[in-house]
C-alpha cells in the first residue's frame, strides 16, 4: 500500500498539501494527522485518494507511539511524509504563559523529529520529506523569539537529515515561506506586538512553489523575490543589525 502522511492536515498548509500531494502522487490513501477529526474527514470530498483521518496530538508523546503502532500494523510504503504540523506566539518572553512557549517546540520542532524517525523505516527510494521550515529559520527574531528558534531547528534538522538520507534515496525538503495567510494568525496574534507584515502570500502560491521545487530536487523551498533577499542579507550582515532592524519595523 502507497501512501501519504501529512500532519497539521487539517487547516493551512497542511490542508493544502493534502491536495497538492494528492493531484502530484499516485496513492492508494493519504494519512492526514491532526486533532480535528471531522475536518480530517471531510478531506475527501476533494481527493482521489482514499482518506485516513487520524485524530492526534502531536504535543502528547503517546500519540507518537499511537502512530509507530499503526505504521507496524499496516506496514505500508510512505512515498511523502510532510510535516506541517506547527504553531507559533507572538509577544515578549517572559509575558507569556510558559507551557503555551514548551507546547510550541513540542509540536514544531520534537513531533517533527518523532514523524520522521518513525516513519523513515516505511520510506523507500525516490520517497520525499517536506518539513514546514519559516523565514524565521535565517535569524534570531525577537517578539517571535521561541517560534523563530523552534523553525531554526527544522532548517538546520532537515538539511542534515537530507544528507544522511543521501544513500538510502530519500529527499528531504525544507519549506521556509514568508508571512503566508492561514489560521496560524489566530493563535499567534494577541495583542499589537507584531504591527509590521511586509507581504502576506496565500498557502496555495507557498504551495505551488514547493511542489515544483520539490520535482527539482531542492533542498530549501523559498517562494518570493523580497523573501529570497532577506535570506541573503542575513548571510552577510550581523544579527545585532538584522535585529535591529526588525524591531524598528516593529516600533520597537
């Protein structure tokens, strides 16, 4: 059995790879992973593959065991494995609830780590990872100061992942978009701290590039002229100044 898996598949990007993924592989089912589990469901109106809603909290280690427990039971040959699966905060440190900031590495950074450990077994050649990387993994950001370094960890996981995975012919993919238009504002906007959004992108546009990045071969997905030279900048200039710089943007 050919299959997908694909986390945080219930809204934004997850959501919207599900589709992608769906139209680009030919699958006997796509493993969609989030808490929701009729919005999971309702994936299938628009897929040709069958659905699998599997209703879990990635935060929660026992819902890694839960997954590793079903991949033995079905034994299936994951082609894509997409971790999607994230959420962030915006506001200062030491203002905001402690566990709320643990959560956000737990799912963003720990979960993604659990996915691939215990999926790559299933994986054989040719089979792709795409992990939902950020603008924020180029430098520290303060105010999005967990999140940033939580999506810093996925970068610098994936790239390292993707040459020990040279040899066993499994790609591995970073995605690292800009400011994307998707319920992730919901959770992370609370109050004005975050005022300043130089471009927002829709999920789809992110999409449609890391998909054709993706059949390229590339190791880091970047969708946007603006967002490509913030990344170069950061490689040149010291972080002092980049921080500097953003928080004057941000009336800091």
């Amino acid at each position: 059995m050919k299959i997908a898996v694909i986390t945080g598949a219930s809204s934004g990007m997850g959501r919207d790879f599900v589709f992608a993924i769906d139209k680009e592989f030919e699958l006997d089912e796509i493993w969609v992973i989030a808490r929701r589990e009729e919005r999971l469901a309702a994936l299938q109106a628009d897929c040709r593959a069958k659905i699998r809603p599997i209703a879990l909290d990635l935060q929660k280690r026992e819902s890694i065991y839960s997954y590793k427990e079903l991949l033995e039971a079905e034994a299936p040959e994951v082609k894509v494995l997409v971790n999607a699966a994230g959420f962030g905060l915006f506001g200062t440190f030491t203002e905001m609830d402690m566990d709320r900031q643990m959560d956000i590495v737990d799912l963003n950074s720990r979960a993604l780590i659990a996915m691939c450990h215990a999926t790559i077994p299933y994986m054989p050649r040719d089979s792709k990872i795409i992990n939902l990387a950020s603008n924020s993994s180029w430098q520290p950001v303060p105010y999005i100061n967990v999140y940033g370094a939580s999506k810093a960890f996925v970068m610098n996981f994936s790239r390292a992942l993707g040459v020990e995975l040279k040899d066993k012919g499994i790609h591995v993919m970073a995605v690292a978009p800009g400011w994307i238009k998707t319920e992730f504002f919901d959770t992370a906007v609370h109050d004005d701290t975050i005022k300043y959004y130089d471009r927002l992108y829709t999920s789809q546009e992110v999409i449609d590039k890391a998909m054709k990045d993706l059949l390229k071969g590339k190791k880091v997905s970047i969708l946007g002229f603006p967002v490509r030279m913030q990344v170069l900048a950061v490689k040149f200039l010291p972080a002092s100044l980049i921080m500097k710089i953003w928080c004057r943007q941000q009336g800091k």
